[in-house]
C-alpha cells in the first residue's frame, strides 16, 4: 500500500463496483462500516484480509489503512460513524440480519429518506456537505433519517461477530507456507510436508499458527478455502468446480462446512 489517501471523515453513501474493481489504500478519522448487498468484498489491512458476502459486513474502525476489491459484480453500501457503537479498534466481521441489511440499504440509498449521500467517483467524501453526530449525513436532513440511522446503531451493537478474518503472517517461515496454499488452496499436504518445504519443523509451525493468527493450522486452512470459495462462487464458478479448486474431498462435504459458516448453501449465496 505505498500511497495512502487520508480522508477526514469516512463517506457515507453506494458505490456500484465492477468485477475486480476497487478502492486504493486510504484511511479515515471516523469509523465506517462497508457492506456489499451484492456481490463479494474483500477489505485488506497491513494485518490480514477480511472477506464479507451479503450477509456479512466489515467494520473498519478509524484510522486503519485499508483496501476494497469486488469480486462479482458489486453493490458496495457504505455507511460514516463518528461514534462507536461496537467498542471495536480493530476490523471486524458482522452478521448483517434482514432487518440491519434492509436499515443500511435504505440508509446509503439516494432515493431513500432526505436523499442519502453517494460518494464520490473516486471513493472520496460524501457528494454535499455532511453533519450530525454519528454518521455523515447532509446537513438539513429531518428526524426520519435521523431516526432510521438510530434503529441501524441499535442493530448493529447487537450484530454478533464472526471469525472471517485471515490474519497476516509475520514470521518468514509461516509466511511462506501461507503463500503456499493461498497460491493453491486446494494443497492438502501434511503440517509436517509443508513444514519441510519451509525449512521448519511441524511443531515449529504448529506453535506459530496459534501465536501469530490465533487459530490452529487446521482451522486457518478452512478459512483461506472459505475465502477463496466466496472469490470463485462470486465470479460464476459452478459449486463443485469450486470444492474441486479450494481442496474439499466433495462438492456435498464442501457444502456442508459452507453452510455452517454463512447459514445457506453455496447455491444461495448469490440469489439471496
């Protein structure tokens, strides 16, 4: 991330996103939630990457330098705190339930109450002047928008957490096995093959999975294939090309653990 935009106030607003396309390192003095209501985001930071489909949001709390990439085409809601309503100071993954998708859509639509701002080509400040006390909404704006942005805090406090996260290795040998299987997450070599291939011990690694990502090697993999899963099924790859591609013995064992981390089936997740 070598050049950095710094923006005062995070933007509140839509941005429609090709596939691919994305928003450049910048970082914000206000807290902002980023939630795609179609399509597959992917939120980098110098300490790992967060990816979020339509059912799941990302808070990126303020002053973290980060990144957007689409995958699929993307309709990216962005929504500006000034506030802190989930006492979160770092990226987070949310559920986002019916209730708190229907809240942000509404929130960032132009059309929706008081005309909600829209950021700007470049991802930038909100198209008009912004104010009020959590969010940026424009000056003028009545008690409706004021309200609606109420009930949206109040659902997200109550948003749980989930572990979507692939946290960033800093030990040369750990990062060099992760670079390993993030190039072919399909590799289902041993701890111990692929500690050999690093020049390392199995235990070794062992121990630096659970220091550095807080996760055994077990649980990290299901989570890169996870990751990878949502970027293919994004781009239109068929369901059982996908379990073949990310390491799954069968499209029905890929299913299942996909079920149980986003609560509907690979089939869905682009339909919902």
């Amino acid at each position: 991330m070598p050049e950095i935009r710094h923006l005062p106030e995070a933007p509140t607003g839509r941005r429609p996103l090709p596939p691919g396309a994305g928003i450049d390192a910048h970082r914000h003095d206000t807290h902002q939630i980023v939630y795609a209501c179609r399509g597959v985001l992917s939120v980098t930071t110098g300490t790992g990457i967060w990816v979020a489909p339509a059912n799941r949001a990302i808070w990126v709390p303020a002053g973290t330098v980060h990144e957007h990439r689409a995958h699929g085409d993307t309709d990216l809601r962005l929504v500006g705190l000034t506030g802190n309503p989930l006492g979160l100071e770092r990226p987070a993954v949310l559920v986002v339930r019916p209730l708190l998708r229907e809240l942000i859509i509404a929130y960032t639509d132009p059309t929706g109450p008081s005309g909600g701002p829209s950021t700007g080509p470049s991802g930038g400040a909100p198209v008009g002047p912004s104010s009020g006390p959590a969010a940026g909404g424009r000056e003028g704006d009545g008690g409706e928008r004021e309200r609606l942005l109420a009930v949206l805090l109040d659902q997200l406090s109550r948003a749980p957490e989930q572990a979507l996260h692939l946290p960033a290795p800093r030990d040369s040998r750990l990062a060099a096995v992760c670079a390993l299987l993030h190039r072919d997450p399909a590799d289902n070599s041993t701890l111990d093959q692929l500690a050999a291939r690093a020049g390392t011990s199995g235990r070794t690694l062992a121990r630096l999975f659970r220091a550095e990502l807080g996760m055994s090697f077990p649980q990290w993999r299901t989570q890169l294939r996870l990751h990878h899963a949502l970027l293919l099924l994004a781009d239109g790859v068929p369901v059982t090309a996908v379990a073949h591609r990310c390491g799954w013995a069968s499209a029905s064992a890929f299913i299942d653990v996909f079920r149980r981390a986003f609560g509907y089936t690979p089939g869905r997740a682009f339909t919902m």
